[in-house]
C-alpha cells in the first residue's frame, strides 16, 4: 500500500490542488454574480454552460487522450481552467460566462477522467478502496479548502480571480514533473438508454431526478445561502456541511440497501428529503448553526441518491451490460444538471431564497414516489434480493458532475 501510494503522490498533489481551485471558483463566481445584481434565474442559466461543457468533454476528452497522451491533455486542460476564470474577471457579462463556464465543465471533466483513469491503473483488487478513498478525500479536502479562501478576498475585486488561476497553475506542476508511467488510453463504450429503462425504470428515472438534484444544489447553493443573509465564511461553512453529509452518508445509506430491497432505501431516502427540506424552510431563518445541521442533513441524501441509482441498475444487469449501463445513466443524470438548474432558478425568481428548497423537496418527492409505485408495480427479483444470486455489493460514487470515471469516461459514439 506504502508502494502504492508512493506511485500517486505527485497526482493526489495535483488533485487537491485543483480541487481547491474549483472549490474557490465555485463559490465565488455566485457571490460575484449576485453582487453584480444578475437574477437567479439569469444565474442559473450561466450554470447550465458548466454542465454543457462536462457531458460534451466526457465524449471528446477520450478522443483526444489517444491522440497525444495524457499529461499533454491533462496540462492543456489545467490551462483552460486558469483562461476561464481569468476571462471572468476581465469580462464581467453573463453571456461572456455561460461560454467560460462551458470552457470550465470541459476542462475539469477532462481532468477527472485523465486522473481516475491513472488511478484506475495504479490500482488492483487489493488496494482499489483504500487508493479511491484517498482521492475522495483529496477532492472534498480541497473543494472545502477552496470555499474558505473566499472569506479572506472580495469577489468583486480581481484578486480572487487571480489568486485562483494561480491554484490552478499550480496543479500543473506536480504531475508534469512526475516520472510515473502514463496510463492506457481511455476507455470507451455505446450507451443504450432504452436497455436502462427495459432494465431500470427507477434507474432511468432516478437518474434524472438525481441530476436534478445535485445539478440544482451545486449551482444555486452558494446563491441560496447569500440570499438568506449569510456571510461568505457562514456560506463557506454551510456548503462545506452538505459535502460532508454526503461523504459521511454514502457507506451507511449503501450498506443499508445491499440488505434489504434497494427500492425501499429509495423511498426512504426520498421522504427524508423531503423531511429536510420542509425543516430547513422552517427553521433555517433562526440561526447558522440550523442551517449547518439542515444542511448537513440534506447532504446524507442529495448526493447518496445516484449511488443507489447505479447499484440498482446493476442488480438487474448482466456483467457485461455494466459499462454500457453506467453510460446511459451518465447521459441522464447530466441532462437533469441542466433542467434541474434553470427551473429552480425560475421557481426562486417568484419564491425568493426558499424556492430551492422547494424545487428539491418537489424531486426528493418525485423520487420516493417513484420508487414506490415500482415497487407496487413489479415485485423485487432475486437480483434485488440480499442472499439471493444478482445483487450486487453498493459502492459509493462520486457523483459525475463532480468526476467518476466509471460513469464519464466510456462515453462515446454518441
């Protein structure tokens, strides 16, 4: 394991670095956005550039791994990040941001898939967990420790611009530089939606409403929480609570669901969205630390959701229809990333800050009651049955938007 972790020093370096940068951006480029008095709805369609780029890079990004290798296609794509939020800072309009987010979900899609793919190949059966499971940290320690450099800048200045393209910058080197062996190229596979929903209805509707779900969250979170009043260190806080409820969520939530029908976990994950959700509207006014503790516990759901989506699909595939599968839940999740955002923007436009809340208690409901009627629909097969022959083990996922190669990279042929 010591060996192992040796062999990726130099890219975890690299992946906390730019995560950091991404944290920063993320939360910072919201804050700007309402302080130049854009609407949410105006917000939330500068939103839908990122997701654009993501899923389009998740077909290109391959493509051009095998052409020229992936450290030449790793630091042309750490360049482009620094360009996009530069080009924010100098250009200050929010049509000129929907093309630099755009530029943005490409580059860091591409990112994902080089360094999960690089993983992918250090790793064996043996120390696969425990290496994923120092990437996961990585990203959230970074991400988190980006969110917490904005409090000590203004985003209406360009110094935080700057001190962000310089992170990125900075994420270069440490794989540039390093003399480990670059991985095989890229994987790639067809996707077939109708063989997810022959296989999956809930599969193929829950990953919808988790894109959904997630897309709206990471998207107008940060807008949410300057709308209620909070500071940028008081928002920092709160965003950083639903990340670690998710992360801490994930094995439990996923445990829970390999011993009884998954379907059931679904329902319930559902409802307690919803549960969170009505709390969060009324109590979230009383004070920062309900928020953090509504925020936390939103988090347990919002994210764990897409996991209990893939391992549900897989209980009722074959083994070689996995790649094809995680493919096409892939393509639906990131549609919901697009839809979810700028209905969510229109509902807060007429509800005010709440009106999120109330676009993810109506998925979070959606969800549940899907699965519910499923389950009255069709009764569990032994591939949803713990003991029986077909279920598969959960395994926790990071969601594709944030990077996941199992579910982005074996994106083509479209």
């Amino acid at each position: 394991m010591i060996a192992s972790l040796a062999s990726i020093g130099a890219l975890m370096l690299s992946t906390l670095l730019m995560m950091a940068g991404f944290g920063l951006m993320n939360y910072m480029l919201p804050i700007r956005a309402v302080a130049e008095g854009w609407s949410t709805f105006t917000i939330s369609v500068i939103a839908t550039g990122y997701t654009f780029g993501f899923t389009t890079s998740c077909v290109v990004t391959p493509r051009l791994v095998q052409k020229v290798g992936h450290v030449r296609v790793f630091s042309a794509l750490i360049t482009l990040l620094t360009m996009s939020i530069l080009l924010c800072a100098i250009v200050v309009d929010w049509r000129a941001w929907i093309l630099f987010r755009a530029i943005a979900g490409f580059a860091i899609a591409g990112s994902y898939l080089i360094i999960e793919s690089w993983l992918n190949e250090r790793s064996n059966n043996e120390n696969r967990g425990g290496l994923f499971s120092i990437y996961m940290i990585s990203c959230l320690v970074g991400s988190i420790g980006g969110q917490y450099i904005v409090p000590l800048g203004d985003p209406s200045q360009v110094t935080l611009f700057v001190i962000c393209g310089l992170i990125f910058s900075a994420a270069l080197f440490p794989t540039a530089l390093s003399s480990a062996q670059s991985p095989a190229p890229l994987a790639q596979a067809r996707f077939d939606l109708k063989k997810l929903y022959v296989r999956s209805p809930i599969a193929f509707v829950g990953s919808l409403l988790s894109g959904a779900l997630s897309g709206t969250w990471s998207s107008l979170g940060a807008v949410y929480s300057q709308r209620v009043g909070l500071s940028t260190a008081e928002g920092a806080t709160f965003l950083a609570a639903v990340l670690a409820g998710g992360a801490l969520a994930q094995i439990p939530l996923g445990r829970l669901s390999d011993r009884m029908d998954r379907r059931r976990v679904m329902v319930g994950a559902g409802l307690f969205g919803v549960l969170c959700c009505v709390v969060m509207i009324m109590l979230g006014g009383l004070s920062p630390l309900a928020l953090y503790i509504c925020g936390f516990s939103v988090g347990t759901v919002l994210y764990p959701v897409y996991s209990l989506n893939v391992a549900h699909a897989n209980d009722l595939a074959d083994p070689d229809e996995y790649v094809t599968i995680s493919s096409a839940i892939m393509i639906l999740y990131g549609f919901g990333t697009v839809t979810g955002p700028l209905v969510t923007g229109a509902i807060m436009e007429e509800l005010g800050p709440n009106g999120l809340l109330v676009s993810l208690a109506i998925s979070f409901f959606l969800y549940a009651s899907y699965a519910g009627w499923r389950m009255c629909k069709r009764s569990a097969t032994p591939g949803q049955v713990p003991g029986q022959d077909g279920k598969t083990e959960f395994q926790a996922s990071s969601l594709p938007m944030q990077g996941t190669e199992a579910a982005s990279s074996k994106i083509a042929d479209i």
